[in-house]
C-alpha cells in the first residue's frame, strides 16, 4: 500500500511553507485546528516581523495575537509561541534541537509536531500521526490503536524507518484527497485492492471520480483507469 501510494503522490511533501526549523516550528503550531493555506496566508508576514527566537520571546503580545488571529485559538497560540521563543533564546541559544526529547519538552510542541519538524527540517525520519494518518491506517486494519503514540510505534514497524516521513505525506495527502472521512472515494481508489473498508464510499467510478480533490486529480484517475 504505500508503494501504490508513493506512485499516487510522488510529489508529496508538508504543505506548510517554510524556510528553516523555527518558521516550520511556528507553522505547525498554527496549523492546530487550522488549514495549512490559511496558515500558509498568515505566515509570510508573521514570518518577516519575528526572524528568531528572541523576537518571539519579547514579542508584544497583543501584536502577535492580532497577527496570527485568522489561524484560530490565537491567545493560546501566542503564548505557545512566546513561550517557545523564551525556552530556545534561554535553553539554546535561539536554535531549535534536532532530538525528539528536548523538542517536545518546549512550550507548543508535541510529539506529532516534533515528527514534523524533525522529518521535514531536519531529515530525520518521523511518522505524524494526525488525523489524517490516524483515520486512515485504522480504516486500513494496521491498527486498532486510538492513542497516536501507539498508532506511531505500530506502522513504525510495519514500515521501514527511512520512509516513515515519506509515508506520512502520503498518508496524508491520501486522507485529503480521496479517502475523505465521511465519503471516501472508494470507486477510484488506487488503494480498492487491498483495502479492507472498501465500500465505505461511492464504488461506482464515475460517483467516486467526482469526489477526488487537489491538483493530482487527473493523475490519480489515470492510474485507475479512468
């Protein structure tokens, strides 16, 4: 299955926009109950105004608020982010830690976005279990798991750890794309095969067809044959 995905989304990646680890840092705690286009919106001139973790750290705080207020849940999100800026210029120096138990000790990051950060800005092979990936692996039977911890360690060892960053994009990109949560577009899955939830949605191809999103749409149907 993900070597039929890889084929599906050869071109999957983290679809928040970034340039080094803090901005990914900053983004993925924006995304928290947000799209990744509205925070993709917001960010470039968040991005400008706070270049480093010090310019977090003493950032006025009704500034940082009215900034990120279109991302949601902005109060809370500001603390986290302040709070960030104040551990690394304190703790690091102003730069973000490569290893998985000192990021998820900073204000704002959790282990999902620690596997994000260090997966896409680091290179080091991570699975994010959001929920997405965590929706769609149950759907599939690898596991039964609700704890996102455990859906980690499980798939991480179904899949071999160099593509555990690879897969979560798919996984994901998959989840957004055809496998939606309430109609799945069973009919024109390249997944159909081996699913043990086809059916779920539509089976008939034309029915599922239309409910393929994103601008692989006429790449994933041609590889149905449709």
């Amino acid at each position: 299955m993900n070597r039929e995905l890889a084929l599906a989304f050869p071109d999957a990646h983290c679809e928040l926009d970034f340039t080094n680890p803090l901005e990914l840092a900053v983004a993925t705690i924006l995304s928290a109950q947000c799209t990744d286009v509205r925070v993709n919106m917001t960010t470039p001139a968040l991005f400008a105004k706070y270049p480093t973790a010090r310019d977090y750290a003493e950032a006025n705080r009704t500034e940082l608020e009215e900034m990120i207020r279109p991302t949601g849940f902005y109060r809370n999100k500001a603390n986290s982010l302040i709070g960030l800026g104040q551990a690394l210029v304190e703790q690091y120096d102003g730069v973000l830690p490569n290893k998985l138990d000192k990021l998820v000790q900073l204000p704002g990051i959790g282990r999902k976005t620690a596997n994000v950060i260090l997966g896409n800005a680091f290179g080091v092979p991570g699975i994010t279990v959001d929920t997405h990936f965590g929706r769609l692996v149950r759907r599939w039977k690898w596991t039964d798991e609700e704890d996102p911890v455990k859906v980690e360690h499980i798939v991480g060892d179904l899949i071999e750890r160099k593509e555990w960053t690879m897969l979560s994009h798919r996984v994901i990109f998959h989840g957004r794309r055809v496998c939606h949560a309430r109609k799945p577009a069973c009919g024109a899955c390249i997944l159909a095969k081996d699913c043990p939830s086809y059916g779920t949605g539509p089976t008939d191809p034309a029915q599922a067809a239309a409910l393929i999103k994103g601008p692989e749409t006429e790449h994933l149907l041609e590889l149905v044959g449709l």
